[in-house]
C-alpha cells in the first residue's frame, strides 16, 4: 500500500513539474511574440513619412500678425492619410467670410473631423486652402498651426504646472494668464499658477479641464478658432459658460464648430453639411430649411416635432438679425 501510495505521488509531482515546465515555455514564447511585436512596430513608426518642413521657407515665412482678418477657402481641396487610400475629402469648394461661426454638421464618417485635420495640415492635400489669401501649404507647419486654436472633444493637459498647461512656451505675463483665467470663471478655483495638473488632468473636473484649454485659446487671441463638439461631454452649465465666454471674446472671429447638438449652430451664420466626404450643403441655417428634401431639414426633423419646431424658430431669429431687410421682404 505504501509502495503504491509512493508511485502515485510521484507521478503526481513529475506531472506538476511537467506542466510547471510547459508553463514557462509558453511565458517565454509569449514575451517572444511581445518582442518582436514591438520591435516590428518600432521599425513601422520608424518608416513613416514626415511631415513636411516646420518652419517656414525664407521668403515664405507670414507676417506676425497673419491672419490678419480670418477669411478660410476650399478650392478643389481632396485629403488623403496615405497615398494608397482613397481620399476621405473629395472635391471642397467652399468660402469662409471673416467673423463667420460656421457649424459643420454630418453623420458618423461624413468627414467632419477629416476637414479640421485638412486645415492644420494632418494629412496629405490636394488643391487648396487659403486663409487670407495664403496658401497654408507654402507655410511652415508651426506657424499655421500656431495661428489657428482648436478646443478638442477631448481636453488636452500635461503632467506639469497650471501655467505650463496655459502658456507651454512662456510666452505671456502672468496678467495675461490670471486675465485669461478670470475668463473661464476658474480663477477662484487656483490659488497659484503653479499649482500642479496630474496625469490627463485628472484632478480637474471634465467641466474644469475644457475650460482650461478654452482659457488657452483665449490667451492665443488667434483669428481662427476650432470646436471639435468642445461641449459634448461638460454638464449643462459649463456648457452655457463657454458657449456664452466664446460669443463674448470670439466675437471678432472666424469660429468653426463640429455640431455635437444642433443646437449650438443653430445661429450661426452658415452651416456645413457633410456626408462621404463632401458638401452637400452649404448657407445658412434658416435657409436650409426651406428645403424639406434637404439633408439638414432631415437632420433637424429627426430630433422629434418639439425639438424640431425649436431649432427652426432659433434659425429663424438668428436669420431675422442677421438679414433683416431680406427677412422682411420674405415676409411680405
């Protein structure tokens, strides 16, 4: 009996040493793989195009106070992300007046993303875009992407100090950062410039963290601002503040908007609508809705009657203001 007992056990810890060995073999072949997936991955980041100059050729180089006025065109403009994709832009042609708020507006994969990234130059770009009259191709990419703030979807902060955040180039006095921040209604909320933003911001709130990069914009004081759907995750009330801050201080701007809500766009003075990559309309808000075969009749009946019948009458107001002797005669 002990004999058999013995044999058993045996067997038991030669089966145990056995599957602990194929368990180490397996660790080893995963960490393997691991290594050579990163190393493969290194060598692929490594053969990526760069991107072209980022300063501006002599000769080329915009004046300081470029652009003076904020006036955007499209001509003929198609956007590719690498050269064996089809294009994800097919064909822009459109004109943006100075001090316009533009809201761009389109299903899921229309394009409305793909447009910011043709303005600051992300992508491969055929044809044109000008701002003020200059080809933003023939400018180093740092100074057309300085000229132009955007507040993103998803607010940006680094590991650092508050200033940092604000004015990563120290290139502004404290006033002006206190000013800005005074702004955003967060200046009783920070004790000190200096004090520190963790990891992705996350001893701010949403709500604090998009004001903050709002804060930054305001400070920059470019012509041209972007708001890729800026207040699509902020409570109601931050949401009011930086719709009413950006009416407010971006007043003398051209403000194009990736609409989140119809709402916000609603009294703007032309709205953009995409879908597949193109225009398929473009003026503004109250006039598309003339058209009930329309894309952004369609857009705004989906929202239900109740919503509906309140986005027509904000068109109709802000078109009122804006174009009242039209208005007038239409009314006639």
């Amino acid at each position: 009996m002990w004999r058999e007992y013995w044999n058993t056990s045996r067997k038991t810890r030669n089966r145990d040493r056995n599957l602990n060995q194929v368990s180490n073999e397996t660790r080893n072949q995963d960490q393997n793989l691991n290594q050579v997936s990163n190393e493969m991955r290194i060598l692929k980041y490594i053969k990526i195009d760069k991107e072209s100059g980022p300063e501006s050729e002599p000769g080329k180089k915009p004046l300081p106070s470029w652009p003076p006025k904020g006036e955007i065109q499209f001509i003929n403009t198609n956007m590719r992300y690498s050269s064996c994709d089809p294009p994800v832009l097919r064909e822009l042609t459109f004109n943006i007046e100075p001090a316009w708020k533009v809201g761009i507006v389109g299903r899921t994969g229309a394009g409305k993303s793909s447009l910011i990234s043709a303005l600051f130059r992300l992508a491969n770009l055929e044809g044109s875009i000008m701002i003020d009259q200059v080809d933003t191709q023939t400018v180093g990419l740092n100074d057309l992407r300085s000229r132009i703030s955007i507040i993103p979807q998803e607010p940006v902060l680094f590991s650092a100090s508050l200033r940092d955040n604000l004015d990563p180039f120290n290139s502004y006095k404290d006033d002006s950062l206190w000013n800005a921040l005074e702004e955003v209604e967060l200046k009783e909320a920070v004790s000190t410039l200096e004090m520190p933003v963790n990891v992705g911001g996350n001893n701010f709130s949403s709500g604090q963290r998009q004001l903050v990069c709002l804060a930054r914009a305001i400070l920059r004081n470019n012509k041209i601002l972007v708001l890729d759907e800026a207040t699509a995750n902020v409570d109601p009330q931050t949401d009011a503040l930086i719709q009413s801050t950006i009416r407010r201080k971006f007043a003398d701007c051209t403000v194009l908007t990736i609409a989140h809500r119809l709402n916000t766009i609603m009294d703007s003075d032309r709205v953009l609508v995409m879908d597949a990559g193109t225009m398929v309309e473009f003026g503004h808000p109250y006039l598309l809705l003339q058209n009930s075969e329309g894309y952004f009749y369609k857009m705004v009946e989906e929202t239900g009657s109740s919503m509906a019948e309140q986005l027509h009458q904000i068109a109709k107001q802000a078109y009122t203001m804006s174009e009242p002797e039209t208005a007038e005669r239409e009314s006639l």
